[in-house]
C-alpha cells in the first residue's frame, strides 16, 4: 500500500488466532480512514535525515514505524480519510 511520501506498507503475516482479524488489518484501516500520517524529518541544514510513520488503530493501539533521530524540523502530512464524503 503506497500513501504517501515514504509510507510503504508490505504485510506479510501468519494469522494464528483465527477468531480475530489480522492485527496490520487495524493499520490499513486506520491509513484509509484518516488515522495516519507521515513525518520527515530534517536536520538544521534542511536535509533529510529519517522518516517516522504513525497510525492510529479503532482499538486505540498507536503504532510507529521509522526513524526518531534527533531533528529540528518535521513536516508532516496527514492521510486523509479515503470515505466518501
């Protein structure tokens, strides 16, 4: 799933409790449903030096991806919700 600037998600995942959706089902759902965003993170020079994901799942869970490298700056974009509006 490509969203973003960086935010690529591959899911490869053995499902052992069946009675229960996958758990990287609550973050496809939290990217289309508006709950996610992507951060850049930029030195003082102005280059790029990482990226850090986050998704914010229906159960509450908040789930982070990336680099957290100390940075001055972030640009973040947040996903909008892919529902009709």
């Amino acid at each position: 799933m490509e969203t973003g600037w960086c935010f690529n998600l591959v899911v490869d995942y053995v499902l052992d409790d069946e009675t229960r959706p996958a758990p990287a089902l609550e973050v496809v759902e939290a990217i289309c449903s508006g709950r996610a965003q992507e951060s850049c993170l930029l030195d003082s020079g102005g280059n790029w030096v990482g990226v850090l994901t986050e998704a914010w799942t229906s159960s509450g869970s908040r789930w982070t991806s990336g680099t957290s490298r100390s940075s001055t700056r972030q640009v973040t974009r947040r996903f909008p919700s892919w529902a009709a509006g």
